[in-house]
C-alpha cells in the first residue's frame, strides 16, 4: 500500500464518473442508450459520453488478481459474448410474437408485457423471464451454436457449461425484482404442466433454496397460497389461468438444510452409516414434493452454490484463503453436492441462479472474480442505474482537504485513513491494525455523514413519515466496527440521534461475529437463541413499518449484511475498509439502493431520480451524482396511501371474477340496451384511390403524374361479395365464442337462427355506413367490429327470459377489500375523509381530483375508494390482440342505499374503451346474479363535474 499519489497512479484513479443526469432509460422498455465512462486502452477515466445502443453484457476482471491496494482500473473490462448472443436473438423472437411457445406460455408472456398491466413489471424482469422461455420452449435450432467461455479459458456449448443437470444464471442487480421474476417463471412452470401434463419441458415440482434463514423466510411469497404471494400482488397470471397455480408444488430450503447426514440412528444407538442418495432426498422432499421427479430448481443467491477446485487451505494463483473463505467455500461445496444428489434419484429438469453477484470467490480454486460461464441474461448495476431502477450513488468529487491532484480524502476513506497514521498504527495484512487509531482517524467523515443523515432525517420527518432514514457503515474487521460502533453512538451535548437510551427503542445495532459471540457469552442456553433470533429479525426488518426494526437509524457491520437484507430506507453509507475490485464496490453499495418510491414522471417517462450519500467505497466505472458538499439529494416526497382504522366503518368489499359461468340454454337474448352504434367507412381508410407514372417524390410524396390517371376502388370485389354470407359468417363466429367447447350439434342448429336474427337487427338498426357501400362490412377489420361489439352483450336465458350467466370467483382469494391498501407513493394526492383509505392517488390531476371532489361533496354516497393497489378488476378479451386482459376502473362508490358502482372516469370516448364497457356491464349482470355480493352497476363518466347528476340517475334506477 502505497502513503504517496503518484502520477500514473493519479492518471488511473481520476475518480468517479460524474453525470448530470445518471438516469437516461424508462424502467419498462429495453435501454437504448448508456454512458461510456472509462478509455479501456489506456485504462483512463474518461468524460461521461452518452452512447446509443445497449451497453453490452460483461464484467470487470484483473488478470494479475486480487491486490491490497492495487489501482482499480488495473482492471479490465471482459465482455459476456454468449449473453449477448443469446439477447439478440430473444429480442427477435420477442419482435417476432414468441414462436414455437405453447398457447398458454404466449398468454403469459403477452399478460406480462401488457402496457396496461399493473404494477408494470420492469424490462429486466421480462427479459430474464423471456431468457428462460426461450431457451426451453424454442426448437435446438434456434439456439444452435451458442457457446459460453470457462473459466479456464475454453470455449464450450452453454448447456455443457455445468453438469450433471441443465443450469442456467439470470444476473440481476440487487433491487431489480428477482423474487418476482421466480413467481414469473414458477407460474409458467405449473401452468403449462396442468394443462399440458404429457409434455416434459414443464413440472410442477419447484425446490428452492437459499443461502441461509432469511431469504429462505423471505421467499415464502412464491406459494400460492401465501397470503402476500407475489402471483396476485404483482398480478403475474391471466385470470382465465390462476386457477391452475393450485397444481404448484413448492418446497423452500436454506443451504443448511443440504448438509447429508452421517448417522440417521437414534443417538448413537444405532449407527447406520452415511445417508443414501433417496435417503437424502426424501428427507429433504417428500413432505412437499412426495415422490416427485424433474425437479425444477431456483437458487436464489446462486453464487453461494459451487464447488472449489483446490484443497481446503492450499494456496491459489491468488494467494492462500482465509478462514471465512475456507468457511465460505465449503458451504458453497455442500450446497452443490446436495441438489446433485437430488439430481441423481429424482431427476433436475432445470437449475436456474439468480445473483446480482455470481462470480468466483478467492479461495475456491478459480481465477477470483470470474463469472460463472452458465450466465444467460445479465442487468447489472450500470443498467440498472441507467434505468432509474435503484438509488443514484453519491460520491465526493472534490473537497479543500489538498492540492486538487489527489482524489478528495472521503473518496476512498481506507485509503486516506491510513496514509495519515503513522506507519505502526496502519492496517497491515500481516497483524492487526491500532483500530482505535483506525476509527479516530476516520471520525470527521462519519460525523460528516451523520450530518447529511440529520438532513435526511428532518425531510422525512417533514413529510410525515413514520421510518426515519438508516445509515450504515462497512468495516474491515470486527475491532474497526466494536471501536466505530462507540464513537458514533456515543451521547455528545445535544446530540443523540444514534445513542441507544433508557426509555426508547434501541435505535443502533452492531451486528458482526463478535457482537454474536459477545451475546451468547452474556446469556445462556435458549435465552441466547431467541435474543439472536430476535436481533436477526429486528435487522431484516429495518424501514418495514409496522415491523420490530420499523425505527433503526444506524447498523455498524463488518460484512455487507445477509443477502435478502432488502431495507429501501438506507441514505448514508460508509465503507471503512480495503476495496480491491468494483464488485467489491457493487457489492457494499447494493445493501443502499433499493428505491422508495418507483412513480415515473409523466413528461420524461423516466423514473425520479432518489440517491445515497456514499463515502469510501470507489466506483469508478459506474455513472454516479456529484456530492462536492457532502449533502445528500433530498429524498422524494412520498404519501403513505392506507386504510385508515378508524375508517372500518367505509370499508368496500369486492368479489374477484376471473371468469364466467353459464349454462348452455335454449334461448339466447342481446342486451340491446347497452350497444352502441359503428360507422362503417369513417375510420379514413380509402375507398378510391388515383394511380399515374410519377415525375419524382419529395419528401416522400409524389410529385406529380406523367400521363393519364387512373382510379382505382373497390368496385369489383363488391360485385362479387353475398351480404348475407357475411352476416352468416359473423353469426357462426360468435355463436363459436359463445359456446366455446360446450353444445352439442343440436343445440348448434337451434342457436344460430337467434344468432343470426342479432345480427341481422344489429346491422339494420345500429351499423351507419358513410362513404362507403353495404359491402364495405365484408371486410374482416369490420366483421371483427361487429363480433367486438355484440360479443358479452349475448346471454343465456331460461324459457322465461331470465339470464343465467354467473361470475366464476377466484378460489385463492375470493373477495377483496379496502382494508388491503397500504403503500407509498410520490404521485399527487388528495386527502379523504368520506373513504376508507386515507387518500385518492390522482394519475390525472384534472379527472380524478374532480371526480373525488364530487364523491366527498354529494350526499348520496356513503364510501368510495380509489382502484390503486386495490386490484378491482374485470376481465376482458382484447380483440385486437386475441389476449386475456384485465380492466381496472378508477373508482368503487357505494352509495346510501347500498348501490354499488364501478366507476370508470375518461375523457372523449375511443373505440378501444368499448370492450372494457362491455365487460363491465358484463360483470355487473353476473355479480348480481350471484346475490352475495350486493347489488352493482357499471358507469362510465365522460365529465366528471357531470358525476353528482349521473349518481342521482343511477340512484333513482337501482
């Protein structure tokens, strides 16, 4: 370690890669741009240049290894070929409308993609997901000739890249959704199984595992039936399709839970020698799984899941491995030995990682910091921060401390901490360090810091929240974090922000080995459990309201804390300790960028901006905000949107239709009543069109004609089309949708005169033709007009003409309530007081602050709720597209004498809406044919200061 900054080094430690504007991606779309920050020829740093195109996958690697101190841009950019291979051609099979998938998998995919689906699930959730599909579903030829890298060097076909079973990694940052991108892929699992059982790409069998108890617990969300399930929270699955989720078989496991045992006698009575194979994995499997076989496997962390190739405590290319390592290597070890025993007597359909992380560690035997070579879709850091994703990191950039050659001192703490002690008080690798010399040294940035976390803190105060922001700081080992952990809690005059006080909640913790030891030294037996266990689920729950670590502002570690450590109230963060790489960087850092909020600006299409204040951790390579003043950006203005307590009495309940239910009768009706009029001919589309030799184009148009002209319609093909067959055609289809693959031939031939007479009636009485002839509905755009409109206004009725159609309600869930909204938002919002939830988010300022306006004024209603994190929906088919849709409408109101309206605010009225109408009314009629759920209507308002008056009718009419 060098005490002087010498020019070369300088040349190469310029500092971080400062921009104006790190943010330049929309989270839901493929990035199109991302900043060039680093000449790596000559290893300098660069002024940020905004590129066009995709930054390519890869990784930062040193071919010299690990250093002490060595400069960072020692180290060299390594593309991912085979990830970027394989995101070509997934993109063209996705511009391509995912050929060769199944009919249910085409659903999914489409549902996931829906601009309208909500909550929008990121690009990099999709392309994960999409990755996997592809990679599974398409034929060998499509993805002939993909070869990966080893770590050795090697060229070698992907799927060979790991054995005995198919393995695949999705690298995604940490704060990028991979929990959900699991529930994406476990519900396409589970769904193509149940409807295509004989088909072997798919199992319902899923192991997961984790690196350790808190994940395991954390991904309790991918059962079905977990009450907080990400499949209904995150509305993964069509609804004509939830209900196959049921057919899931899921077991969650830590990596603890892989170890094989030796002896399975009773103790020591009887000794039965090393546990077999089937042994292992029924132990592990059978509760859950019973005999199941092609398991599909999900390793959530995955990096932890490998084996070393060296010897425990023999030395590698980089040096011999520390106890940790040692440690670390031979629970990465038993992890991988246990899914392969599994493997060989249950069978592994696929094996898929997911780590923001998933490279080689020092110590296991491989070049350190090297990829896995099965890694198949990569969003890292730099893309994730491109896209608005995570928090913007925040890094000095200047300060008076020097001559202005050397980077600023808080740039890189260790390094700075270090070069001002005397040589015996210095951090050596060979002995311990003087750290209270250490922690002294370091104390002006951390009071630093806790002066933009006082900032911090009184924003959030000022906005009302009930979380107050958290600081961390990173040491190199547990005698820096005892000594850090003192000075920064201690009491001074009016400070007292950290300091853990008689007669309120601890609000600092020390968590690191030491700290454990010290707590089971000091209590015995199962006292000493629980206070650990307590300790961990206070610091799994730092930021969650409501939870044990609700109100910690301050955790002192010497790791980066436990994977699954998902706080996205972290502001502040210091690293006091040695960095040789930027995954190191990325890997502290990450534990401070999961975001608050995820609103997107209306006018940009880009996420707000939030940040992190980082002092001492390095990243060079990675665009960051410039902090030359130490202050932190000021944290986004949220609301907490809940239902209130005190509001039980305004509480709304729903029942949750995924479909529908009727008899096949003899009878049929149309609900006149609720169509509405087409105009055939006046969507612009020609019907004469003049052709003639052009002189040129200009500006792509023509210039003018040469010779004669000539008029061309579409006279010919009128002579010889048969209105009536049209009208046959256009019957048969509904009366096919209608049906579905229900009715025999007779009830066929007794149903389709009544078909027909609807359409014939629908053609006389509401079908205007403008400009254009009767024969103009021959055309199937108008065909499929007519089958839009009339289709859900058909119903089954008795002998009597009463309809039958009921709403088939989900099973998993049943009904919905207002009682379930709780969330932040930085969207306006407008106070309520005659609703259950405290406040009315307003995408639209003008439309929905009005329309509540009205609903708190008028006194015929008694509750209402806006649809936000509510998930009210209807189901509906999009005709232009063939998919299941979901239609969410703005409002439920209920009003005095128990009506209750689904209420839908829009502007002018456009032709794509006309479906959701119809599903609505389609819904209504079902609900109330139900009779449990009270008595409902549907209403669309095209003026919402015209909303008091239409209230009144619906009022009058129930």
């Amino acid at each position: 370690m060098s005490t002087l900054y010498d020019p070369a080094a300088q040349a190469r430690d310029a500092g971080a890669a400062v921009v104006d504007d790190p943010i330049i991606n929309p989270p839901y779309d493929e990035p199109e741009y991302y900043w060039d920050t680093v000449d790596w020829e000559t290893k300098v740093q660069k002024t940020p240049q905004k590129v066009e195109g995709r930054r390519p996958a890869g990784y930062f690697y040193n071919r010299t290894g690990p250093k002490a101190e060595g400069s960072l841009l020692e180290e060299e950019f390594v593309a991912l070929d085979c990830v970027n291979e394989i995101r070509d051609r997934v993109r063209e099979w996705r511009r391509g409308g995912y050929r060769y998938v199944s009919p249910a998998t085409r659903d999914l995919l489409h549902h996931w993609s829906d601009p309208g689906h909500e909550p929008r699930l990121f690009f990099c959730q999709r392309e994960a997901a999409e990755t996997v599909i592809w990679l599974t579903e398409t034929p060998p030829s499509e993805r002939a000739g993909l070869f990966t890298q080893s770590v050795d060097g090697e060229q070698v076909e992907l799927d060979a890249a790991h054995e005995p079973f198919t393995r695949y990694c999705c690298k995604m940052a940490t704060g990028t959704g991979k929990t959900v991108v699991m529930a994406m892929l476990i519900a396409w699992q589970t769904i193509n199984k149940a409807l295509y059982p004989q088909d072997t790409r798919f199992t319902n069998a899923v192991l997961i595992v984790g690196p350790g108890l808190t994940v395991a617990e954390r991904l309790q969300v991918l059962r079905p039936s977990h009450p907080d399930n990400y499949y209904d929270k995150f509305d993964l699955v069509p609804t004509s399709l939830r209900g196959h989720l049921g057919q899931a078989r899921i077991c969650i496991l830590h990596r603890q839970a892989m170890a094989a045992r030796t002896d399975t006698g009773k103790r020591g009575v009887v000794r039965l020698g090393p546990e077999s194979d089937s042994a292992f994995a029924n132990r592990l499997l059978k509760r859950e799984l019973g005999s199941a076989n092609r398991i599909f496997v999900i390793n959530d962390e995955g990096h932890h899941c490998y084996r070393p190739r060296v010897k425990r405590g023999v030395a590698d290319a980089d040096g011999k491995p520390t106890k940790e390592e040692r440690a670390e290597n031979e629970r990465a070890a038993q992890w991988l030995d246990g899914l392969e025993r599994i493997g060989r007597v249950r069978a592994i359909h696929r094996c898929l990682d997911f780590s923001a992380t998933p490279y080689y560690i020092h110590g296991s035997g491989y070049p350190t910091g090297r990829p896995f070579p099965w890694i198949v879709s990569d969003f890292g850091l730099l893309d994730a921060i491109e896209s608005g994703l995570v928090k913007i990191p925040q890094l000095p950039v200047d300060d008076n401390h020097g001559d202005g050659k050397r980077p600023p001192a808080y740039f890189h703490l260790w390094r700075w901490v270090n070069d001002q002690l005397p040589s015996e008080d210095q951090y050596k690798t060979t002995r311990r360090g003087n750290a209270h010399s250490i922690a002294i040294k370091a104390e002006p940035a951390i009071k630093t810091m806790i002066g933009n976390w006082k900032r911090s803190f009184d924003d959030w105060q000022s906005e009302g929240s009930q979380v107050p922001p958290c600081m961390i700081i990173v040491c190199q080992d547990t005698h820096i974090s005892g000594e850090v952990f003192n000075i920064t809690t201690r009491e001074e005059f009016e400070w007292d922000h950290f300091a853990n006080k008689p007669g309120r909640p601890q609000v600092s913790y020390l968590f690191d080995s030491k700290a454990l030891k010290d707590l089971n030294r000091a209590e015995e037996g199962e006292n000493a459990k629980e206070m650990e266990k307590r300790l961990r689920e206070i610091l799994n729950t730092v930021g969650k309201e409501g939870k044990p670590g609700e109100q910690v502002r301050f955790v002192c570690s010497v790791s980066m804390l436990t994977e699954g450590w998902d706080a996205n109230n972290v502001t502040q963060i210091v690293g006091l300790r040695a960095f040789t790489s930027q995954l190191l960087c990325e890997q502290v850092v990450g534990r401070a960028l999961r975001r608050r909020s995820y609103e997107v600006n209306p006018k940009t299409g880009l996420l707000e901006p939030e940040y992190a204040d980082i002092y001492g951790v390095p990243f060079q390579v990675i665009p960051v905000k410039a902090s030359k003043a130490g202050g932190g950006g000021k944290p986004p203005v949220t609301t907490l949107v809940r239902a209130l307590p005190e509001r039980e009495h305004l509480k709304i309940t729903f029942p949750r239709v995924e479909g529908y239910v009727h008899e096949v009768r003899q009878h049929v009706r149309c609900a006149w009543d609720e169509l509405h009029a087409i105009e055939v001919g006046a969507s612009g589309e020609p019907t004469i069109t003049t052709v003639g030799a052009v002189a040129g184009v200009h500006v792509g148009h023509p210039a003018g004609a040469i010779g004669p002209g000539r008029a061309d319609t579409r006279a010919p093909y009128y002579q010889v089309v048969r209105l009536q067959a049209t009208l046959y055609s256009v019957a048969a289809r509904l009366l096919e949708e209608y049906l579905g693959n229900q009715g025999a031939t007779m009830q066929r031939q007794q149903l389709f005169p009544q078909f027909l007479a609807i359409v014939r009636r629908y053609m006389r009485e509401f079908v205007v033709f403008k400009e254009a002839p009767r024969e103009e509905i021959a055309l199937l755009k108008w065909q499929q007009r007519l089958i839009d409109v009339l289709s859900g206004h058909i119903y089954p009725v008795d002998e009597h003409g009463k309809e039958r159609i009921l709403p088939r309600i989900e099973r998993s869930r049943g009904t919905g309530s207002t009682r379930e909204v709780f969330f932040h938002t930085g969207r306006p919002c407008y106070a309520t007081t005659k609703s259950h939830i405290s406040h009315v988010v307003l995408d639209s300022v003008l439309w929905e602050k009005v329309a509540a306006q009205h609903l708190e004024a008028c006194e015929l209603v008694q509750t209402y709720a806006r649809n936000d994190h509510l998930d009210f929906t209807i189901p509906y088919l999009d005709f232009t597209t063939g998919q299941s849709r979901n239609h969410r409408p703005d409002f439920i109101v209920v009003l005095v004498n128990g009506l209750h309206v689904a209420l839908e605010i829009k502007g002018e009225h456009r032709e794509v809406d006309d479906a959701k109408v119809s599903a609505g009314k389609k819904w209504a009629k079902a609900v109330n044919n139900h009779g449990a759920f009270g008595r409902w209507v549907y209403h669309i308002c095209h003026d919402p200061d015209k909303l008091t008056q239409q209230l009144t009718a619906l009022s009058s009419g129930a």
